[in-house]
C-alpha cells in the first residue's frame, strides 16, 4: 500500500473541503498513481455512467465530488499469440477470475467471467486453443492465503468455454510475494509442460494425461522452466532441503532423460532462481537470487547449455524481478514489482546481453508483473498501480513509448481517479492508470492547459471552475486560475 505523508494542513483543508461539497458523493476505490506531463481531455462521460447529456440535477456553483468506482483488481498474466491477438487473466480477492481477450492489438477487448480466484499461469498457442492453470477453494489462514485446489482448464474456442484436464489438492508454496507464473508451456495441441505443486508434468495428448517427471537428483525442487522448441527444454531447480546448490538441467527428448548444465553453489543463503527463458534452442538467460543478500546474477548461454556466462549482478528484492523475456542473444527486459513500496521498480531493458541495464518503464511505473517480447520492437506488459489495479502497457518501438491498452485511455474510458464536477458540463479529473498525474479539464468545450507534475496525484477538489486542490504523494497543492498554475502548501 502507497504511504501517505499528508501535513497537518493537507487535512485540515480536505475538512473544509468536504463541507464545501454540499450535493451527491459517490464512492470508488482509490488507486495509486504515476507521474507524467499534464495533459487536457473532454470530458464528455463521469463516473458511476452519470454522463453531462442526462443534464443531472447538478446546478452551477455547487460542486459534487465523484470517486470513480474502478474495481481495484491484479493482472498477473498476459499471453499474446501474435502483436494482434493476446489474453490477460484479472484477479481481485475474493471474486472469480476474468478473461480479457483482444484480437485487434488492444483496440477493443472481450471479457469472460472465469472460475477460480487466483491464476497460477496462462498459455496460447493460437487464437482458439489454450491453458489455464487456477488455484481454487482460497481462504485467509494466519494471515496467509491457503488454496485447497489446482486445476488445469483448456480452451478450444478463444475463451468462451473452457474444461477441466487435471486437478489435484493444491501444495503451492505461497510464503512468497512473487513466484514465476510461467507454468505452462506447449509446443502444439499435443505436446506441453505444467510446473506444479513442485513437480514438472508432461503432457502429449494436449493434457488430458499428464506423468511427473523423473529428474534423478536426490531433493531437487523445479522453480522454473522454458521449452524453446520441440523437445528441448530447460529446467532450474534447487538441490537439497537446505537450498544449498541451484542446478540447470537439459532435456532433448521431452523431459524423459536430463542432463545437468551448471550447477551454484550458495555460499551463505538459500539460494533460488526468479526466472529461466530461452528465445530459441541455443540462446537462454538465467536469473538467480541469493535470499540473504536480496541479490542474484544473471547467467547467458549461446550454444545451448554448454557454456555460461555471468553477465552480472542485480538486485533482486525490493523491487523484485517478477519476469525474463529475451528478444535475440542481446536484447532483453526484465520487469520488477516493489512489493510494499514506494521504491523503484519497473522494466529494465539490456541491449548487451546483461551486462548493463536502463530503466523503460513510462512515467515511473513501478510494479509490473509480467512481460513478452515479441520481438525487439514489440512489447507487453501487464502492471499495477500500487494499490493493485491492473493495466496493459505496450509498445512497438522497443520501450522507448508506451501506451495504455487496457482499460482503455480516456477520453474512450472513465478516468480512473477522482472527479470534481462544478456543474453538469463542467469538471476537472485524475487522468489514466499510466498517467494518473494528469488532470483533466473541460470548461463549456474549451480546454485550459494545466502546469501539474506532482508524483502521485490521488485526489483533487474544485470549489469553483477556479478554485482547486489536489493531494499527491508528499503534500498538497492548490490553484486559484483553473489549473494554469498551482502552489505547493506547506
């Protein structure tokens, strides 16, 4: 959750505030935001689908407060078949899960109300056919969640409907914050992979029979897997009840014999992996974690496991590396989520295999989940804003821009914080998930430039069309011109 460090004062005006708002309020959930340049939109729809044509029984000089009522949901997966064609999975605790599919890059999306509350992985081979693998039966215990189920669905019509293929009782480790939710791999309609309950399945009936695979390592625990191609794939896991050795092992025959390709050894910590990916059959990265020192290093192989590279040493908690995607032997992002925050968190992108990185998230983006590469050029990624509400960035120009795509930006969608209606045509709101530092102003069609660039704005008040407060991260500021300028309270 976002700290506030609100002043004495900060409260004091929000008091008067409220008194000030004499007609309706409706309440939403509030989200945390990012900073970015101020931008103006028509504002032509509020929140609750009250809209200015219904002329409202709102009158002129009586301003209404309006928190927009955004569920407050987590994305924690995304998986995109072609830049055109992809699905994300929404989970908010305490309701079942929904679908999200787009056909049309993010234009437009369909949503379906799946069964299960929390999503463990999703994996598409086409635009029809794909895997979900949910955990079901959650409930708080000790404060900790514990799910009583695990269940792999499948897929043959994009989404609508869906079936069961395997259950069992779920023993997924959830005394973590982060776990790698890339579970699932298929190669066709025949042929894949499920990492689960700490064992690594093989499917080759489309996951209608599944058989555990036999490592030959005495207390070796699979963290994360890729299978690039065919019958090739690669597997990180720990060795020992102390995790005290991580090892990679190689399959060439679809997980019936391994060989071992490297093996670490900790040196004072458990010692884990946050993420193996490979692009194709020789080029793959590995990212481990020292427990201890929040600390790990990424490894680089371009002959398929023979030899590694350490590339170099990253931090790897608070904020937390969360997924690995490679677009060729050089370039490549890692995502990161910060946990409690507020602290740096992101996309991280190489251009040199590893061994350096720069920040591309937009507007200071914190917590991303996931990510996929499409190519160099073409990139996805589902985020959060701090307090868990989820949104799809994409970019086609290798991180140097982003859009959002989902929910969709205004003025095609609500904004996503709160708003302050002078009258039935007139008001001011908090911008977008990505750009929820913008306010935005209409004034009978005309629209007036604002000067805002405070981190995190979370809301604003309007007294009049000129009269106006917003709170952010670190205080509040106000502005008697309608935006033109504002003055940070002290």
């Amino acid at each position: 959750m976002k700290i506030h460090r609100w002043t004495m004062l900060a409260a004091a005006i929000l008091a008067i505030l409220s008194l000030l708002l004499s007609a309706c309020s409706y309440n939403g959930s509030d989200q945390t935001a990012s900073s970015g340049e101020a931008r103006i939109v028509k504002m032509t729809q509020t929140a609750s689908n009250i809209t200015a044509d219904q002329h409202l029984t709102l009158q002129k000089n009586s301003p209404v407060l309006i928190n927009n009522p955004v569920s407050n949901y987590d994305i924690p997966v995304i998986d995109f078949v072609t830049d055109n064609t992809g699905f994300a999975v929404k989970e908010k605790y305490g309701e079942s899960l929904t679908l999200i599919a787009t056909k049309d890059g993010g234009t437009s999306w369909a949503e379906k109300k799946l069964p299960g509350q929390f999503v463990r992985s999703l994996d598409f081979i086409n635009s029809n056919t794909g895997w979900l693998l949910i955990e079901e039966g959650c409930s708080l215990k000790n404060g900790m969640t514990a799910c009583s189920k695990l269940r792999l669905l499948k897929t043959q019509n994009g989404g609508t409907a869906w079936t069961t293929q395997w259950q069992a009782s779920s023993k997924e480790d959830r005394t973590h914050s982060f776990t790698n939710l890339r579970r699932l791999s298929f190669q066709d309609s025949k042929n894949g992979v499920m990492l689960a309950n700490g064992n690594l399945y093989v499917t080759s009936d489309g996951g209608s029979h599944f058989k555990a695979t036999a490592f030959g390592l005495k207390d070796f625990t699979p963290l994360s897997m890729s299978f690039p191609k065919g019958q090739t794939g690669y597997v990180t896991g720990k060795v020992g009840k102390d995790a005290g050795k991580l090892v990679v092992l190689k399959t060439s025959n679809g997980g019936r014999t391994w060989q071992k390709q490297l093996e670490i050894t900790a040196k004072e910590s458990p010692l884990s992996s946050l993420g193996i990916q490979f692009m194709n059959e020789n080029t793959g990265w590995l990212l481990t974690n020292d427990t201890g020192m929040m600390s790990g290093e990424i490894y680089r192989t371009t002959d398929g496991g023979k030899h590694w590279k350490t590339m170099s040493t990253q931090r790897t908690g608070r904020p937390t590396p969360t997924d690995i995607q490679l677009a060729d032997a050089d370039i490549g992002m890692i995502s990161l989520h910060p946990g409690a925050g507020p602290i740096e968190g992101g996309i991280w992108l190489t251009k040199d295999g590893g061994k350096s990185f720069t920040s591309v998230a937009p507007n200071h983006v914190t917590a991303v989940n996931q990510l996929q590469m499409l190519s160099a050029d073409h990139i996805w990624a589902a985020a959060d804003d701090m307090n868990k509400s989820g949104y799809l960035l994409h970019s086609s120009d290798g991180g140097r821009t982003w859009k959002q795509s989902y929910p969709k930006a205004y003025p095609l969608a609500q904004p996503t914080e709160g708003m302050s209606l002078v009258d039935a045509y007139n008001g001011y709101a908090i911008g977008t998930q990505l750009d929820s530092n913008q306010v935005f102003l209409v004034v009978d069609d005309h629209p007036f430039p604002q000067n805002v660039n405070f981190d995190d704005i979370d809301h604003l008040y309007f007294a009049d069309l000129k009269h106006g407060w917003v709170t952010f991260y670190q205080g509040m500021a106000e502005t008697k011109d309608g935006g033109r300028s504002w003055t940070v309270l002290q």
